[in-house]
C-alpha cells in the first residue's frame, strides 16, 4: 500500500470513476541547476545560520493586511532581513498610486512580438522595485483560456502553448532583469472563476472544482508554457485554487513534485494562491513553500504554517531536510534576481492611500507614514502606447477606409466605451464595472490607473488639429433618433464597444468573473446598428476581454473597418489614433479565435454544480483541442481565425525551405540525486517558545509556541492523528532519488531544446507603405490523433513598400515530439510531419514535408 490516506480516497474516486491525481513523493530538493548555481550557494549559506523559526517565518505570510503589501512573510531581525514583499499584479503595481497601468497580457500576446514583451516586463519591474517589491505575482499561464468566456483569461496570453510560452519567457527575464522576482501563475489547470474555491452564489459545494486533465494533455497544453517558464529562471509558481484530477493544486504531489520540481526540475519556491492552502503538513511534504497570506482565513490569527510548521518539524513529521529546502529555494530567487542589491524600504501601502496610517492595517496598530506616493512611472508611457498600438488587430478595411486622412471635415464618435468613467478612472474598486471605457478588465489583475486617456479624447484632440468638427455620444442609453441625427452627417462614424470580465470574488453584471455571454456589453450591437443604419463610413473598435460574437454585424455593408484593440492601459486613446490615423500601421494578429457562435468553441463555463454537494468535476475532454485547433478538427468556419489580422499593406510569402539538422538521439536523463542536505540544527522546543520581548500584534502570524506541549501549542483538535495520516509514504525520504528521464535540467530535458530543422522564407512587403507582417510557422505532427496543425513558431519583420527579406527559425526536438504516456517521455513518431507557413493559421500558402535526421 502505498500510502494510507490517498488511497482510500483514489479508491473511491476510481470507484466513482472520477479523475485521480497519484501520489508522488519526496519533494526533490534544489540543486542550484545550471545558471541557480551561484544563487543557490548563496541561499544554503544563509539559510545555514538561520534557527528552524527564522526558516519558518521565510515561508509564512504575516497574515492578511497585516504588513503593507498584498503579501508580506516574516523577518528575520536578527539578520537585518526584512518581509519578503509580494504584490500584484502581472499588469503594473496593483493598489497604489503614481504607477503605470500597463496593457494587459492578452494585447502583448497580439503583439506576437518578444522584444515588446521583455520591454513591458521590465518596465513593470522596474515600477514593483521602485515602490519596494521582491516579488511581482505574474505572468500568467493559468488560464491558458480553455474557454473563451473564462473570466481572467486577459491576464494571461493565448489559448497556445507555443505563443504563450515564449511570452511568459520573454516577460519572466525582463521583470527578473529589473532585479525582481517573477511569479508564474496560476499553476494548473485553472481555467475558470466559477467554483474555483468551492461554493459559490447560491451554491454550495463541500470543495473546489477539479479541472481533470490527461498526462497527454497536461504535457502538450497546459504544462508547456511553465515549462517555458522555468527554463527561463523564473523565481517562483504559484499554485492555484482549483484541485487538479481531486487534489488541491498546492496539496497536489504530482504536479507539484513529480511534474515542476521533478520533471522541469524547478529550483525556485512554490508559493499558494491567497487562501489556496489547504492543509499544514500535507501541502509541505506535497511540494508547497511559501504560505500566502499566511492565516488559515483571512485574520483568523491561525495558519496551517507559522507555529504548526515549526511544530510539524520538531514533531519530526516534515523532515528537517524539507523546511531546508523551502527556505533555500525562496532564497535561491533572492539571490538569483540580485534582491540584495536592487531592494529599496517598502514605501506604499495596499489598503489605503493615505499617507498615515496604520502598518498593522487589520490590527488598527503602527501608526506612520505609510505611503510616501513614489513615482515609478518613468517614461513607460511611451512603451504603453506602443504596446497599445502594436496590439490592435485590424479586422475588416473595405476599399481602404483606414488609415485616416485627417481631411475628414466631421467626425464622430459613438458608444460608451468612447468615453470616461463618469465615477472617475479608478471610481470602481479593482475595476469592479464597466462604465466608459474599458482598459483592463477587473479583480485582483489590475492596477490603478494615473489617467486614461479615452479614445474620445484623443480623437477629439486629433480632430481638432486637423482643423476638423467632432461630436461623441457616450451614453449607453442614446435614443436610434438622437445618435442617427449625428451619424447621418458625419464623414466617418467611429462606434466603440466592449465585453468585460474578471476574478470571480467580483460579479458585474452577473457575470460572476466568467462572462455570461459572449456578446457586447453597454448595449454594443443596438449602437452599432443604428450608427451603421444611418452612416455609411462605420468602423467599429471592440475594447474586448476576449472573443465576441460578431457574425450578425460585421459584414454589414456601411461597416468599412473593424478593429480590436483588447485592454490597452492608460493610454488607450492615444494608441488607437496612432492606428486609426496611420502613424502605426497595424501588425497584430489576433492571439484567439472568433467563433461564429457560443457552441462553436465546443468547450464552456462548467456555470452549476455538476456533482451534487461534491466538488463540481470539470474533464477536459476536449484533451489538446482547444480554439483554433478544435476549430480546425471539427472543419467549423470561424469569423476570423487565430493568428488572424490585416495591415495598411499586403504581404507576400514565397521560397519556404526546411533543412533537417542532424540531432544526436534522445537522451533520458539518468541518475540519481544527492542526498536531501541538512543545514542546522533543530533545538527542543523550549528554543521556540514565544519570546517575552515580542509585543503580539492581533491576528498576526508568528513561528513561535506558547507551550513546549506541541498538541497545545497547536490548539488542533485533530493533532497527533496517527502519523500514517498525515504523511504519504516516502514523503520524509531524504535519500538520493531517481532523476526524472524527461527531466534533467530547468525546464525538462536538455535534448527537448536541441535544433533538428531550420527553415526560411521569404516575405515580401507587396503593398505601398511600410509595414510589419509576423510569419507563422505551423506543423503538423501526423498520426490519428494529432491536430491538424500547431503553431510553432512566429517572428515579426518590418518592411519598406517593395522590400523583402528572409525570415529564418529554427524547429526543436521538443517543437516535433509527442509526449508518450506509456514512456513517460517525449517522442517523435515516424508519422509524416508537414511546415506550414503563412500569416494566419488558416492562410498557410506554403507547406512542405518535414524530414528529420535524429539518430536513433
Ligand atoms: C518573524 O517575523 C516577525 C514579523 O516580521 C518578527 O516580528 C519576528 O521577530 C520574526 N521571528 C524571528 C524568529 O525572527
Ligand atoms: C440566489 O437565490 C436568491 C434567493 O432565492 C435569488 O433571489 C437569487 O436570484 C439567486 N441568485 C442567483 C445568481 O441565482
Ligand atoms: C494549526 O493548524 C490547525 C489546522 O490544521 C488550526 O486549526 C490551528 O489553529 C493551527 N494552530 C495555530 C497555532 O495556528
Ligand atoms: C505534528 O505537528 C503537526 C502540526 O501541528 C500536526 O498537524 C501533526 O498532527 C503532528 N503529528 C504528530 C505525529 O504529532
Ligand atoms: C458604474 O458601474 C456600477 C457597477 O456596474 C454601476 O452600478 C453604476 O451605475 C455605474 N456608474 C455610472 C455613473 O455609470
Ligand atoms: C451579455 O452580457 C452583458 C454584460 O452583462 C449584457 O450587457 C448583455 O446584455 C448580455 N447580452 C445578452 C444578449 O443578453
Ligand atoms: C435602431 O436602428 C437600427 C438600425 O436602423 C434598428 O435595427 C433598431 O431596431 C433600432 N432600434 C430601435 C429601438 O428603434
Ligand atoms: C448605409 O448608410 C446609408 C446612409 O449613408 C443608409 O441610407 C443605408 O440605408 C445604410 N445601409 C444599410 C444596409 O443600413
Ligand atoms: C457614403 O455616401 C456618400 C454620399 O452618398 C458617398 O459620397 C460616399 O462615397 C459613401 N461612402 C462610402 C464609404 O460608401
Ligand atoms: C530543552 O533543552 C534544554 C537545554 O538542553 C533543556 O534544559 C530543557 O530541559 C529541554 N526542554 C525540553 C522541553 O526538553
Ligand atoms: C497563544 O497565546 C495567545 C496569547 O495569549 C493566544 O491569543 C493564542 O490563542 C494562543 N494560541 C494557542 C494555539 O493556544
Ligand atoms: C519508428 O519506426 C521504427 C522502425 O519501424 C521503430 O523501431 C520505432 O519504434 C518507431 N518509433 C516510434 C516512436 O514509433
């Protein structure tokens, strides 16, 4: 038997014939791979001197809104170590002020352009290390957006792996070059709101959903982009809130220590999601390091760490090897950012702007100076409005009707998302509505804006240079009669319209996070027809969270444009004149699918209870056919597919060559770990005992004992349960342990990044202004169950009228590999492999077979 607590519950769920996630154990400890070995050095050096309660105040949040950041674990005073401080969010400096709001994920990723990526990513750091934060809680690769209506699916890239993966990459080394800890998340599987902690509005259900995932589709889908993630040295995970195959994502031993500390051989910290801790013990041995905010609820005063951590080791039931480990781990990323060099004092506070108040917010005690309002924006403005012009997809242009000429003699502007927040930019707490326009969608993604300037600003003001007349109707509720009187007389008609969403601890609207519908909010389509009922010259701008359906208007014949511009950040405005006038020429491309209706995505929101009073049980059994690969496999016609988007000029492809390069065999990894390295010594608990000179702080998180009695000190009724309760077999297993044969090194097996092909094209700028295309590499991998294609690879070239160029990427073995269930490992099949290039992934002009020279 391997374990006497998980199987009788893998045995029901077998039983119940419901999704199992097996046990692995022992947590592997880290082994400064590769580039962490001088950080790691490091942090064994440090964590060396510490006593078992310093270790545990690195691991333990303080409580929440008991320090100044979203997050903040323990000090180590004796040191001069101060809190780690965590903060939100993957788009700017959540809860402060005289920050940047950055665009949000979803636009880099229309972007399809890296460098955009690692600037924005630096630049955001840059902000998080001015106003005094160690880690910044992004990128996001959970959601991966499994289902188009998925509420923070914005916060994240693509629903592919491939674009996805490379981004996080891209953003993970410009936050950490800026000397801040990068934090990928959520980890896995977390792929809506509803049910993610368990009951939710009027329904109750005793657990959190469980997104039950297939080894297949876990390898190929939802694990590529972290595993993108550690290659790139992010610093730390965070694990998610939903249980993966019915165990808790940060209890869960398989994907935490068999897949990212074992198999990507992760040598940073996982952190849990706010409240995503759901045992002390067990999450510890399962592969947990860091417990945010800390308490078992929010204030309750209690946690699973804290005082039952440092007594979980004197107990002897976590192994002093693995609180070890925890503390170096989070130190290896310390180091490995250079946080002892770039750190500066904490200097804002998130639960209030004031500038007094109180440092203990929830306990109501040190009062100070709390926020001192530094500016960190420097001048990413400019960036922002880059990044906001390079991310809007021009959908539809009729005869040429953009760009612009600045010669129109009157133009108007239609639609509430035109306009400004009547409550102000950051009147909505979180950005908990949708009044005016939108620019980032709600929850705890968000930053506070330093202004917006709305699209009916900025045209106004570029109007009124061109010696023009403007007039804008930025009520949701404008009559057919009062907005036909104005766009019958305009030479152009600019509707704008949205569709929001957000975290599920917020409802607007009654979309509980996931959206509802996939139609246009503020009354969208009505205002689009009557504009385009009376105006003949209609272009409509959608300032979307995602996909909308847009089958039933956007073929209407006075409608001459149509683009996407996604949730560009604070300067919205400015970045869709810069397209809408031609300063930028577009060259983005839609990093989702539209379908033509709801149902065409074959995939939904799991909205009621599926499994009586049990945890709702959502199986993705779709498996690695999600947007537009099951788009391709079903033959269903979207209205415009992923990778999709036009440009001011046209583009050509031609002279596609694909050279194998000889790759040696594949090479599992072998071997054997050092033994689990133990560094101090543990002292009886009467060296824990809560010290006299320590003035408690109500609802405050301590590593210390009020009694040498362990069951007392812990105040757990359950305490002392028979240790086969609490501790998987091998989970105290310090010896040396196997090397996973798809592992080997940060990221997963070495060999996985060798080249096997090269190809080139040519790509020619055909039209007569300059311009960006972004070539598209997709393969087929062959065989019964492949998808038709997979995106692969992509870049981004400039052009002059008439000019070409060579555009060359290499394909790796991981790029044509199979993850093989059976093996346990990577594999190219011999099934036929096709390449196909072009600018969307339904405009592949150029195909040839891919012939591969591996030795066997
Ligand atoms: C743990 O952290 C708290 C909060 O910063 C601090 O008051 C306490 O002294 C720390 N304990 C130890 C053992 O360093
Ligand atoms: C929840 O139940 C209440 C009372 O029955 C009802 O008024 C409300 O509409 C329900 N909410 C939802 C979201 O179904
Ligand atoms: C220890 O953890 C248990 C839950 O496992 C909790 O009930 C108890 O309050 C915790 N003790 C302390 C001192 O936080
Ligand atoms: C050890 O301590 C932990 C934390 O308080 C507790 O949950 C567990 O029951 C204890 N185990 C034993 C065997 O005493
Ligand atoms: C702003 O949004 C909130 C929440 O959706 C709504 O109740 C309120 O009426 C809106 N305010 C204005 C001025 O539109
Ligand atoms: C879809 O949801 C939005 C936001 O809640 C709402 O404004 C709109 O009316 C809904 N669409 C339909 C067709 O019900
Ligand atoms: C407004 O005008 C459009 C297009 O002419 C029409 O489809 C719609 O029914 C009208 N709405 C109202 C409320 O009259
Ligand atoms: C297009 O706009 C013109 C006004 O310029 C209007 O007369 C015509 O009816 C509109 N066409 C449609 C299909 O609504
Ligand atoms: C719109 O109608 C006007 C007046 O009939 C015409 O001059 C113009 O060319 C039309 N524009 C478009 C884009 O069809
Ligand atoms: C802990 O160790 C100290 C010093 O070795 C000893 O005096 C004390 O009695 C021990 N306490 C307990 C509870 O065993
Ligand atoms: C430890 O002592 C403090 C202060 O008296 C008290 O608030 C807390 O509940 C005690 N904890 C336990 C687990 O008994
Ligand atoms: C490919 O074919 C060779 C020879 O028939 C066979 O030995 C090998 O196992 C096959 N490889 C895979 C991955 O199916």
């Amino acid at each position: 038997m391997r374990n006497s607590w998980l199987i009788p519950l893998a045995a029901a769920a077998v039983a119940e014939g419901k999704a199992y996630s097996p046990p692995a154990y022992p947590a592997p400890w880290a082994r400064g791979a590769a580039e962490w070995a001088e950080a790691h050095e490091r942090a064994v050096e440090f964590v060396s001197q510490l006593t078992l309660a310093e270790k545990v105040n690195l691991t333990t949040g303080i409580g929440w809104e008991s320090g100044q950041c979203v997050g903040n674990t323990g000090s180590i005073p004796r040191l001069g170590f101060r809190s780690l401080c965590m903060q939100d969010s993957p788009l700017g400096v959540r809860d402060t002020d005289y920050n940047t709001a950055f665009p949000a994920g979803v636009n880099v990723a229309a972007t399809w352009d890296l460098d955009l990526a690692y600037l924005r990513g630096r630049a955001m750091a840059e902000e998080h290390r001015g106003k005094g934060v160690d880690v910044q809680l992004g990128p996001v690769a959970g959601p991966l957006g499994r289902v188009p209506e998925g509420g923070r699916n914005w916060e994240g890239f693509a629903p592919d792996p491939v674009l996805t993966g490379q981004l996080m990459a891209g953003t993970i080394q410009g936050m950490q070059d800026a000397g801040v800890i990068a934090c990928a998340k959520h980890y896995i599987g977390y792929e809506q709101e509803h049910f993610r902690q368990g009951s939710q509005g009027n329904f109750t259900v005793a657990d959190a959903i469980s997104e039950n995932i297939d080894d297949k589709t876990m390898h190929e889908l939802y694990l590529w982009p972290f595993a993108d993630a550690v290659r790139a040295g992010v610093g730390s995970i965070m694990c998610s809130y939903n249980q993966i195959n019915n165990s808790y994502a940060c209890s869960n031993s398989y994907t935490l220590n068999h897949l990212l500390k074992g198999e990507l051989d992760f040598q940073g910290f996982v952190m849990t999601d706010w409240s995503g801790q759901h045992s002390g013990v067990g999450d510890a041995l399962a592969g947990t390091d860091m417990d945010m905010p800390g308490d078992v609820a929010f204030d309750s005063g209690t946690a699973f760490w804290g005082t039952n951590l440092t007594i979980a080791v004197l107990n002897g039931t976590v192994p002093e090897w693995r609180i070890d480990d925890m503390a170096v781990r989070i130190m290896s990323a310390y180091y490995k950012v250079g946080r002892d060099r770039t750190q500066v004092p904490i200097n804002f506070a998130s639960w209030t702007l004031d500038t007094y108040g109180n440092e203990y917010f929830y306990a109501g005690e040190g009062y100070k100076q709390i926020n001192e309002h530094v500016d960190v924006r420097g001048d990413h403005a400019q960036l922002v409005r880059e990044i906001g012009a390079a991310s809007t997809v021009l959908l539809k242009n009729v005869d040429g009707a953009l760009p612009l000429t600045g010669q129109e003699k009157f133009v108007a502007v239609f639609g509430e998302d035109a306009g400004s927040n009547p409550d102000g930019v950051n009147g909505c707490s979180d950005r908990g509505c949708d009044n005016g326009t939108l620019a980032m969608g709600w929850g705890s993604g968000t930053a506070n804006f330093p202004y917006l300037v709305t699209p009916e600003q900025a045209i106004q003001a570029e109007v009124l240079k061109n010696g023009g007349t403007f007039s804008a109707i930025t009520h949701s509720g404008a009559s057919n009669t009062t907005i036909q009187a104005v766009a019958s007389q305009a030479s152009v008609c600019l509707v704008f319209a949205n569709a929001d969403s957000g975290e599920g601890y917020i409802t607007v609207d009654d979309n509980v996070g996931d959206r509802k519908n996939l139609t246009l909010w503020q009354n969208g389509e009505a205002t689009i027809a009557a504009v385009a009922g009376a105006c003949n010259n209609t272009m409509v701008v959608l300032h979307t969270v995602g996909p909308v359906l847009v089958e039933d208007w956007v073929h209407h014949p006075n409608i001459t444009a149509v683009l996407w511009a996604g949730l560009p950040g604070e300067q919205s405005g400015n970045s869709i004149v810069d397209v809408l006038y031609g300063a930028v020429n577009p060259g983005a491309k839609t990093p989702f699918t539209w379908g033509k209706k709801r149902s065409d995505w074959g995939v939904d929101v799991l909205y009621t209870p599926n499994n009586g009073e049990g945890a709702p049980q959502q199986d993705f059994t779709e498996g690695i056919f999600i947007d537009y690969r099951w788009f391709d496999k079903y033959n269903i016609t979207p209205t415009f597919e992923f990778g999709y988007g036009l440009s001011y000029s046209t583009f050509s492809f031609s002279n596609l060559k694909v050279t194998p390069v000889a790759a040696s065999p594949y090479k599992p990894a072998t071997g054997k770990s050092k033994p689990a390295p133990v560094l101090g010594k543990v002292l009886n608990a009467t060296a824990y005992l809560f010290p006299d000179y320590i003035k408690r702080i109500e609802a405050f998180i301590y590593p210390w004992l009020n009694t040498t009695d362990l069951k007392a000190a812990s105040g757990d009724p359950h305490y002392g349960w028979p240790t086969s309760k609490y501790v998987p077999e091998g989970a105290q297993d310090g010896s040396p342990q196997p090397v996973n044969p798809a592992g080997g090194a940060p990221g997963g097996n070495p060999a996985l990044w060798d080249t096997v092909a090269e190809v080139s094209v040519t790509v020619k700028n055909t039209g007569k202004v300059a311009g960006v295309e972004v070539p598209q590499l997709y393969v087929s991998l062959g065989g019964p169950n492949a998808a038709p294609k997979v995106l692969r690879g992509f870049g981004r070239v400039s052009l002059g009228p008439g000019e070409e160029t060579q555009w060359t990427t290499t394909l790796t073995r991981r790029d044509v590999s199979n993850w093989d269930t059976v093996s346990q490992n990577w594999v190219v099949t011999n099934y036929t492999k096709t390449v196909y290039v072009g600018n969307s992934s339904r405009n592949l002009p150029l195909k040839q077979n891919l012939l591969l020279n591996i030795k066997k």
